[in-house]
C-alpha cells in the first residue's frame, strides 16, 4: 500500500490488500486457531522468529487488517487492537510502568481514565500525579520523580474540550526523556495526527468516531516508532525476557519493540484482545471516517454558534469558537475541525438540564459519543459521578454542564430539537 495515499485513500484502500482470487473486502476471520503443517514452523511463530497467526488472543487476521489500517492512518509504525478503549489505555501504561513507577497525566481526562489512573494504578502499585494541561513546562517538570515513565494526555479533553498544547508538553516529554501517551480518541486521525506534533503513542476508544455507528466496543493502541527505548530508563525494553527465551525486544524489533511488547507479552498475558467481527466493523467505520468527522465537526460548529447566542443558555463550550480558550491551539493542531463534541451550561441549573435532556426527540440520552446519532448527557452524574466535587472541577466538569455529541442529521434538524427542549426545559 502507499504511504504517500491522501488519508481519504488510506481509509479505505489501507491497512488489507487481496491477492489474487482473494476477497475484495477485509473478511471476518472468525476462528480462535489456525492450521499449520510443520511443528518447526509452529515453534517459530511461538519463538517470534516468523510472522503469522496462530491464536486470536496474540493475533487474528481481521483485526490485523485493522491495525495496519489505523497505523497507517495515525502515521505510526504498528498497531494493536483491543477490546475496548479502557484495554488500550491500561496496556499502553503497564508496558511501560510497573509497581514502585510513576506516571504523570493531565488532570483533564475523560472520567473512565481519571478513575483508572486515580483508583485502580494505585492498587497496583502505579502512582499517577494528574497535573492541569495548562500548567507551566517547569511545573510539569516539577512533578516528574526518578521512576516516572511517562506522560498521559489528551488531544481534546473529554469533557472539558480544551485542546492540548502540544509543543509545550511533548517538549517536556524530550526533556524528561520518557514517551508522551496521547488519546486521540475525539479527533482521530482525520483531524490530528499527533506523531506529527511529538507523541510518542497514540491510544483510541474505536467505540466512538472509528466505530461510528454504536455498535461495536473496542480500542487500539498505535505506534509511533519515533521514541528511544535504549535511552537506559527502559530495561523492559533492552534486557532478556525470561518468557520468550532472552528475547530483548529494542535489540531484535528496533522501532517495532514497545507495539510487538504489547502485545506478545501483555495481550499474551491479560486477554484484552477484540471480537474478529467488531474488528471487521471497525475496519468498515473507517471507510467513511473522513467524510463523517467533518460532518461531525461542521455541524458542532454551527450548533455552538446557535447556542452561543441562545438567551436560555448561559455558556457554549466548544474549540472552534473564538471565545474559547483553546481556540488559538484548536486552529494550530485542528485546522480541519474540532471534532463533534460540545458542552454548554443551561440556565436554571440541574433541574432545567434534566428537563432539557427529557425533552430532546430527536437527541437522545445515551453514555455515549462519536456516533453518527446526536446524544446528549450530563457528566457530573453519570460519566464523573465516581469522582469527588474537587476532581470534577480539576476534569472540566461543573454540575450545570451538559455535553452534547452532535451527529451527522441535517443540521437544521438538530438546532429545531434543541431550540424546543431549551424552551420546554424553563417550563
């Protein structure tokens, strides 16, 4: 396939190429084994001495198709899907970090990587110091302890939308000499691709914008081949791995040692491996990605605008917007579009949110975003709800928020919808 594709072409051509007599379309391959005729040859795959498949768990032919395609997409070297998006966030970090490390995150995460990093890294013995995205370089820095191993962020935070400063904190990530982890779950890659502006690794929930129609749960870890494992801060990484022999991973992959890792010895060992046919169904969303973001973001943007001057609404929070404050990131990082999420404070508080919610015919509330359907939901009692008052407000999240995923209807359609419930929500 060809690099040198436009990203449009990669969406669809990208990632399975049939050969002759083959099946045009990626197929589901939906077999937990795989045939072989040589025990020597068995052996290699086992040894990772040769390229194949032989259990799903490590690998699988349609959700190769996948992987290759995202990778290609993002601009990374490999790729491993998952099972969800939480999966692809947890082995990102345990590649990498073990019991007695370290990890610093920005403070504004989506609630589901707040809790992990917060609750469940600590019971392993993972220490997370969450640190606010617009915090100083020397305050970053100043967080960082012998054992940290990396920096976790996002491009768009989720909820609060604040788009991350790139140049600040991977020039930070360089200096500390220890990878940038970005969730670019609510861009993808059609919108950014953020190897081009100094991550490391890129991690998404394919349940929302790849997936795109709601159907399928599912995450994917890309790599960007562009970090230096051998720097002496990752023995994981450069010294022999008693599991497959002495094998060390830097030494034999080179650039390929953190995505083959993930996946040979953590996805070996933890099980978080994808459905064939969600991997299929991911695959098939992102044929149309290109063509659904932009909608996506089209009609955010005049969904904030129309909201902006609303009299029921008190605030519009979205990053196309001039009055937001990560406008001036969003045109550096986000050229094309903020992507289709957006949140807004309804006038009346909490009670008027509920009723504006109950209102709404056409957007519908789910726990959920990305998908071609407009939904609405309220963060501090559903997504947030496990976090403490003082964590929602360091996340983004007030208790007057409401968090719209605007879908790809006609956009007069969905203005019409929410213009009746604001009105209906004072009642």
């Amino acid at each position: 396939m060809d690099k040198q594709w436009q990203l449009e072409t990669q969406a669809i051509q990208g990632g399975y190429e049939p050969r002759n007599g083959e099946p045009r379309i990626l197929p589901i391959v939906q077999s937990t084994t795989f045939k072989y005729e040589s025990a020597d040859f068995m052996a290699k795959l086992f040894d990772l001495e040769a390229p194949g498949h032989f259990y799903t768990r490590l690998s699988n032919p349609t959700s190769e198709g996948f992987e290759k395609k995202i990778s290609l997409m993002e601009g990374g070297v490999g790729a491993l899907a998952t099972s969800s998006g939480q999966a692809a966030t947890t082995l990102a970090v345990l590649n990498i970090c073990q019991a007695g490390q370290h990890l610093i995150a920005a403070s504004t995460l989506y609630g589901g990587t707040f809790s992990l990093f917060a609750n469940t890294l600590p019971k392993m013995g993972i220490e997370v110091t969450f640190v606010a995205p617009d915090a100083s370089a020397a305050e970053i820095k100043g967080k960082f302890r012998p054992t940290t191993r990396a920096i976790f962020t996002e491009t768009i935070g989720n909820p609060g939308l604040n788009v991350l400063d790139f140049a600040k904190w991977s020039a930070v990530a360089r200096e500390m000499q220890v990878p940038l982890i970005v969730d670019n779950t609510f861009p993808t890659p059609c919108l950014c691709r953020p190897f081009e502006h100094g991550a490391n690794i890129v991690v998404h929930s394919a349940t929302k914008y790849i997936d795109g129609h709601a159907t399928s749960v599912g995450g994917v870890i890309v790599d960007g081949g562009n970090f230096d494992w051998s720097n002496g801060r990752f023995p994981e990484l450069t010294e022999p791995d008693a599991s497959y022999h002495g094998l060390q991973y830097h030494q034999t992959f080179g650039n390929l040692a953190y995505i083959v890792k993930a996946r040979v010895q953590l996805m070996r060992d933890l099980g978080t491996c994808p459905s064939p046919f969600n991997a299929f169904l991911f695959n098939l969303g992102m044929e149309t990605l290109p063509l659904r973001i932009q909608r996506h973001s089209d009609n955010a943007l005049q969904l904030a605008r129309f909201l902006e001057q609303h009299p029921l609404v008190s605030w519009v929070s979205y990053p196309g917007l001039p009055s937001h404050p990560s406008h001036a990131l969003a045109q550096k990082y986000l050229p094309k579009g903020a992507s289709g999420v957006l949140t807004f404070g309804i006038k009346g508080g909490g009670a008027a949110g509920k009723k504006f919610m109950e209102s709404c015919r056409l957007v519908a509330l789910v726990v959920h975003v990305g998908d071609a359907r407009s939904c609405v939901l309220h963060p501090a009692s559903t997504t947030h709800r496990q976090l403490s008052e003082e964590q929602q407000r360091a996340s983004g999240v007030t208790a007057d928020l409401i968090r719209l995923s605007v879908g790809i209807e006609h956009i007069d359609d969905i203005i019409r919808d929410v213009d009746q419930a604001l009105a209906t929500s004072q009642g």
